[in-house]
C-alpha cells in the first residue's frame, strides 16, 4: 500500500488505524483489498485511483 500510494511506510501503518479503513486481519497478517483500499481513497479525495 505504502509503495502503491507513495507514501511512507510509518504513514500507511497510521492509515490502517484510521476509521473506516478497509482492511481485513487474518491472526496478525494484515490485507487491504485494492478495490476497496481504491474506493475509500476517492470517498475521500474525489480522486480516481488504479
């Protein structure tokens, strides 16, 4: 996600602890669907994203 969105990757772990944030845990293993990682970015930003 971090490298996807070009952010860092301290600021995509604070993402994920975001409200709302699209993510799905699997014991400690985190997964962020891109669809809907792509959809809760343009909800907020207007932005289309792929």
């Amino acid at each position: 996600m971090a490298t996807k969105l070009n952010i860092s990757r301290e600021l995509a772990y604070d993402l994920i602890h975001a409200e709302g944030f699209p993510l799905t845990k699997l014991g400690r293993i985190v997964r962020i669907p891109v669809d809907k990682l792509e959809k809760w970015l343009e909800k907020r930003t207007g932005e289309h994203y792929a």
